[in-house]
C-alpha cells in the first residue's frame, strides 16, 4: 500500500511539473536518430529559468508525448557538453540559454494504453507507462495455465486502449475467466 500511494505521489508530481500533449504519429517506421545532436552555440550556458521540451517517440505504438518541464537547477550554467553528460539517454535538437529541446525513443506503449503483460515470476498483470520511461503495474490477474506461444505474447506485452478492451482479449484467449 505504502508503494501505491508512493507512485502516486510521483506521478502527481510529474503532473504538475510538465504537461503532456498527446499526439499521434503516422506510422512509418522510423529509424533511430544518431546520438549526435546538433547546438546552437558552442559556448551557450543554459540559465536558471530555462525550459525543456521533451519529446518522447514510444516504438510500441507510435505515439508520442511531449512534455514541457523547468530545467533542474543544477543545470542553471552548464554548457552543451554538461547539459549532454546529464541528459545521457536524449538526443539534444538544440540548447539557447533559455531553451533546450530534446528527444528519445523509447520501446514501451505510451502513457495511453493499458499493458497485458507477464512479470517476472510468470503472473499476468495489466500495467500502464506511468512515467514515459517505466512501467507500473496495475493489476496481478489470477489466470488458467497459459499454453507458449500465448506466453511468448505476453512477455512481449501487448497495448490496448483501456482495461474493458485488455480483459476482454484475456477473456476470449481463455487465459481469465
């Protein structure tokens, strides 16, 4: 319980620092962008009031959010070279003084979608992307023997709109009652 209500800290939190603006993509394949980023300036310092724009393109479903966030205060003076070091997993597009601008690919479903899934001990859950880059799970499911090939599914994870839509798929597998 004390875990639940933590998670749930966190994502109020994330909610009230950035906005998400959810938008869809037009499903072409993309191919990952090079970890080389482009800048503005060589010597351009962030300041202590600037924002980020982040952009997340979720693999999975081919959506992505873009969420808008104050840069921590730690960065407030960095140049490129530490405002990279510090964003590891982000491809910098550019960085003003007031302004960074970023993106990431990631291999989940977005923020969007409801996760059949199989953890690690071998239980059905249902899960959500709770904070763009990690799941959270939502529900364990009591199940029936799951035959291999569903299970090979499962541990993929498969996205559906909302919980009605995943159970009602888990329903007619015959993996719930």
């Amino acid at each position: 319980m004390k875990r639940r209500a933590a998670i749930a800290c966190m994502l109020a939190a994330a909610m009230l620092i950035g906005t998400c603006v959810m938008q869809t993509h037009n499903g072409a394949e993309e191919e990952l962008p090079q970890r080389e980023a482009t800048r503005t300036t060589e010597t351009e310092k962030l300041s202590g009031q600037a924002q980020i724009r982040q952009t997340m393109h979720f693999q999975r479903c081919g959506h992505q959010v873009e969420r808008r966030v104050k840069a921590p205060d730690a960065l407030a003076g960095a140049d490129f070279k530490q405002v990279s070091a510090y964003y590891d997993q982000w491809l910098i597009q550019s960085m003003e003084k007031d302004s960074l601008v970023m993106e990431r690919h990631i291999d989940l479903y977005c923020p969007a979608h409801v996760i059949v899934s199989m953890d690690h001990t071998g239980q059905v859950v249902l899960a959500e992307n709770r904070y763009g880059d990690g799941m959270a799970i939502l529900e364990i499911l009591d199940t029936t023997p799951v035959e291999e090939e569903k299970r090979r599914m499962l541990l993929a994870g498969m996205g559906f709109d909302n919980r009605e839509e995943a159970v009602a798929w888990l329903k007619m597998q015959g993996i719930i009652q």
